[in-house]
C-alpha cells in the first residue's frame, strides 16, 4: 500500500487492530514527517501512514483478523 499524503510504499500486516507491522519498501526522503527526523536510533512514526492504513482498513483494503473472526449477520 502507499501513503495518501507521498505516495511513500509500505507492506502491511494487521495481526490485531492494536498491532500493525510496516515494512517500507521505498525510502522515506519525499515523507515529510519523516524527513525531519536526522537521529537514525529513534524509530519515528509517520501520522499520515498510520492514518492511510487506518483507512485501509476500514475500507476492507487491509484484513484483521480479529475483525474477521466476528460474524455478519445476514440481511
């Protein structure tokens, strides 16, 4: 998936709603949040990704498990 604010590419793995694995597949140098991050031993985090998967996975794009293990009831 990419970030809808630079385009930025990520996989993603949604084990809970609470646990999210990212793993970036482009650089971060056009992310402008995590362009100003200069101290390479903190691991920073991108407010507009976690708000592009967030949305992804309300939109189905992204499946959690847990979110799937509740059943729908038919219409």
């Amino acid at each position: 998936m990419s970030c809808s604010s630079c385009g930025s590419c990520v996989l993603v793995k949604k084990n809970s709603l609470a646990h999210t694995l990212v793993q970036w597949t482009t650089d971060t140098e056009q992310c402008v949040e995590l362009s100003r991050h200069t101290d390479r031993g903190l691991i920073p985090t991108c407010t507009r990704l976690r708000d592009s998967i967030e949305n992804a996975v309300r939109l189905g794009a992204i499946p959690v498990p847990e979110l799937e293990a509740i059943p729908v009831p038919e219409l």
